[in-house]
C-alpha cells in the first residue's frame, strides 16, 4: 500500500456521459420536485458573526444541526447571549421550545458548531460543541428522552452536566469537527479530526449505550505528495461525509489538504487536491479502497495514507481550489454519490484568490458510483455565485438535489442518468436573504418526504439575526 494511483484520471476537468444499468430509475418514477409547504422561525435573535466566511450556526460539516426523531423534529445552535441551547417541536407544529445545556460560546470562530447525535440503544440525545483544535465540551439526555417525547419534559433537568470528557474518555487536546452517526445495531460513533489544519487524522470513538471507546485514528498524515510544483510530507484529510447506507455499509469521500504551500501555483489558493473515496463492512475497523482492497486499520500503525494506491476517484491538482467537507449520500442500492466544486480549467490552470475565483468561476459537480461500478461526473451548471460549500441529497425515486448557498435548489432525475440539472427554487429570488451555507434535516428526507432547511438571516458585524427552517414537500 505504498503506491498513489489516480482512478479515474480521465474523469477531471470531464463531463461523462452516462450508463444506465440495473437498479437504475424506472420511467414512470417521477422526477424530482420541491414545494414549499411552510416556514418556521427558531430564534429571532440568534448569534451572527462570520469567521472563515461561514456562520457557527449554519456549516457544511455540522451533523447534525437538524434532526427528527419519533415525531419530533430537533435543531442546536447559539443565541445571541452566546448559550447553547436544544430546541424541539411536534412534527408539524410552528412553535419550537428550547432548553439551555449550559454552556456558552468560547470564541467567535464558525468551526465551533454544535453537533447531534442519537444513541438509539438507550434513546439519548448527545451533543458535541465548541471545538477548533483544542477541548470540546459534550452534553448528554437522560436514557430515553428520544423515546417518549410526550411522556417527559422539555427542561434542562433533562441534560447532564457540560463535560470536557466523553464521560471520562479523554481523546485528544486538539479535536474538531464532531460528527455523530448511528451504526445499524442502535450504536452511536463519534467522527472527529486530532490535531490541525494540514496535519491531522481522522479518528472514531463508539458508544454502546453504557460507555465510550475511543477506537483510534484511521488517516494518517504522513507520506510525501508531489506536484508539478513542488512537495508537501503532511497533511489532513477532510471529509465529505461519513454515513452509512441501508446495508449497513459505512462510506466516505475526501478531499486532502497539504502543509505545504509549495505544492500549489500561487500562495492565493488552496492545498486541497483529488476526491478520494474509502468504505467500511466492519463498522469502521477496516477501510478500504475502491477495488475492495484494505488500505488501512482503524487504532493500528496502518492508517488511510496519500501514498496508498486506488484511493482517488476523481484526482485534481492544487491548482483549481478544490473545496473540503461538501457533502455525499447513498442510493437506494447503497451506491455513494457526492459533490464536490472547484474551478474548471476552462477558466484558467490557476487560481490565486480561492474565495474571489470560486464566487467568480466555481462550478459543483455531481460523482457518483453507477450500476456497473464505473464512477462518473457531470457539472450541474449552476454558478456557484459563493466560495462556500453545497450540500447534497436523494429522495426515495433516487433523483439527486443540490443546495447551493443562498438557498437555491436544482436537481436531476435518476431516470435520465442524472444529465437533466436544472433550477427547481431559488432562495435569493425568494427573498429569503439566507446567508451562505445552509443545513438540512437528513432523517426527514427518507422518514417522510420532506426537506427541512436551516437557515440564518444575513446581518452586518455582530448583529444578531433570525434563524429559520423552511419546509419543502418531495416526491412521495
């Protein structure tokens, strides 16, 4: 596993025409569609300011700010007064009611968002929060508070004491990116980054309904990456995602970043190169590549490297400002899709201002695993008008939606093999002056049919603005 070999080098820059095989969408599916059906507000004074060009309440790698469980939906976030605070309302009402769980806001950075998960085993709301390369602080519920809503109340008697610790598990000084996921046996896992930008790992702890486990680091940071402009020996990867599909399988995309400015064409862009893709059968113990090979052991000296060989999907240089963390998601035949976003070459071989080439140039794309196994890539041709990230998703017919910054939606049918892009709603057109990134509800996509997006008003300076959700009905 020493070797770097680029799959699929001839899908960069490239717009693939599609294969259409078993298990694709049959005609009479209907094709993709949002209607709004009706809009709530969560705070009318929640915290503003904007940090790395995101907002601490709305980002990209926050899973989950949204939730719905057993006929309630939950979100997090901050309010003006900086508290961290859970809120919940009945499926369908408009009134939400909060509780605060104790802690406030260290510093006004967007990375330290606050992040759900659901321990099914003992019906425990746990959130992680607060974290940009140093401590975080978790909060847990009662045992069953998830599984009777009705029955017990809404109150911060309901929450434990804000820890520093994963009840007693300590896993490392230096901790970003929380990101909870249930494992199909009830389980919940921890995603999260040790260390910092440009040189850090990905690692998972477990909880089993009694206690935490830290299993260990799987990505290493190590090994040389060289390109036509120079060499870089560390850096992170990022993650699109880490979820697992209706067979249990666990599946993520990345992106890596280099240390070393010296890999890129000019100091005015990004290190990020190629969309990498790595799954797990064993609940992430093992990774491996696409060809099906074991390319690193979770907890072992064996981790996930830049120097393995049939990680790279899609390979791109430096050069073009790739970004990290957008988004990914499984088809009905747990087949893995994602999004990613750069500047095509069309608009030049190098970018030197990451923000102004994107708002200017950026352009998402649309990977995606087909039914023969051959991975393709279509650019949705919608400007991206942000340097920010777009999220994705799947409705129950497979057709693929993307959520642009602002707030705007396209989509494409399965039935046409994903090549039929085209704008379904417009949030600036709307008026919703939606700031940037956006966050949606995943559990309610296939529970129920419906979209529901967070978004938070864009203001000036510090001033505190409106959070709100806006449901949208899709194909049932």
């Amino acid at each position: 596993m020493n070797r770097r070999t680029l799959l699929g080098a001839a899908l960069a820059g490239a717009v693939v025409t599609p294969v259409l095989g078993a298990a694709t969408a049959r005609a009479a599916d209907p094709g993709p569609s949002v209607t709004v059906t009706g809009t709530t507000t969560l705070d009318t004074q929640a915290l503003f300011f904007v940090s790395y060009n995101g907002l601490v309440n709305n980002n990209s790698f926050q899973k989950n700010a949204m939730l719905t469980y057993k006929g309630y939906q939950y979100a997090v976030w901050y309010t003006a007064d900086r508290n961290a605070v859970v809120g919940r309302r009945v499926f369908g009402s408009n009134t939400w009611s909060t509780v605060k769980v104790g802690h406030t806001l260290k510093t006004d950075d967007s990375h330290n968002v606050i992040s759900m998960g659901i321990s099914k085993v003992d019906g425990r709301l746990h959130l992680n929060m607060d974290s940009h390369s140093d401590g975080f602080t978790y909060v847990k519920s009662v045992a069953g508070l998830m599984d009777n809503p009705g029955g017990l109340s809404w109150t911060t008697s309901r929450f434990g004491a804000p820890q520093s610790t994963l009840d007693g598990l300590a896993l490392t000084s230096q901790f970003t990116y929380p990101q909870f996921v249930s494992t199909p046996e009830g389980k919940l896992q921890l995603s999260y980054r040790v260390a910092i930008s440009g040189n850090g790992r990905n690692a998972i702890a477990e909880y089993d309904g009694t206690s935490w486990t830290n299993l260990g680091e799987w990505s290493s940071s190590t090994g040389t990456y060289t390109s036509e402009h120079g060499s870089s020996t560390a850096r992170n990867m990022y993650l699109h995602g880490i979820d697992y599909d209706a067979n249990g399988r666990l599946h993520s995309f990345f992106t890596w970043r280099e240390q070393n400015g010296a890999v890129m064409c000019n100091s005015g862009g990004i290190t990020n190169h190629d969309t990498g893709y790595v799954y797990s059968d064993d609940r992430g113990r093992t990774w491996r590549n696409n060809a099906g090979a074991v390319v690193g052991t979770t907890g072992s000296s064996d981790k996930v490297a830049v120097t393995d060989s049939g990680l790279v999907i899609d390979s791109l240089n430096p050069d073009h400002s790739l970004m990290n963390q957008e988004s990914q998601w499984t088809d009905s035949a747990g087949r893995p899709h994602a999004i990613i976003s750069y500047v095509p070459g069309r608009f030049g071989q190098c970018t030197t201002n990451y923000v102004t080439d994107r708002t200017n140039n950026g352009r998402a794309f649309h990977v995606r695993k087909n039914a023969s196994g051959a991975w393709q890539k279509t650019e949705i041709p919608v400007p991206l008008n942000s340097s920010q990230r777009t999220k994705l998703f799947l409705d129950k017919y497979d057709n693929a939606y993307a959520l642009f910054p602002f707030l705007r939606i396209a989509a494409a049918s399965a039935a046409s093999g994903y090549t039929d892009w085209t704008m379904l709603y417009d949030g600036v057109g709307a008026g919703l002056n939606a700031f940037g990134e956006v966050v949606f509800d995943e559990s309610r996509i296939g529970a129920d049919h419906f979209l529901s997006v967070m978004y938070q008003e864009k203001s000036s300076g510090t001033t505190p603005s409106a959070l709100r959700s806006i449901n949208f009905s899709l194909p049932a």
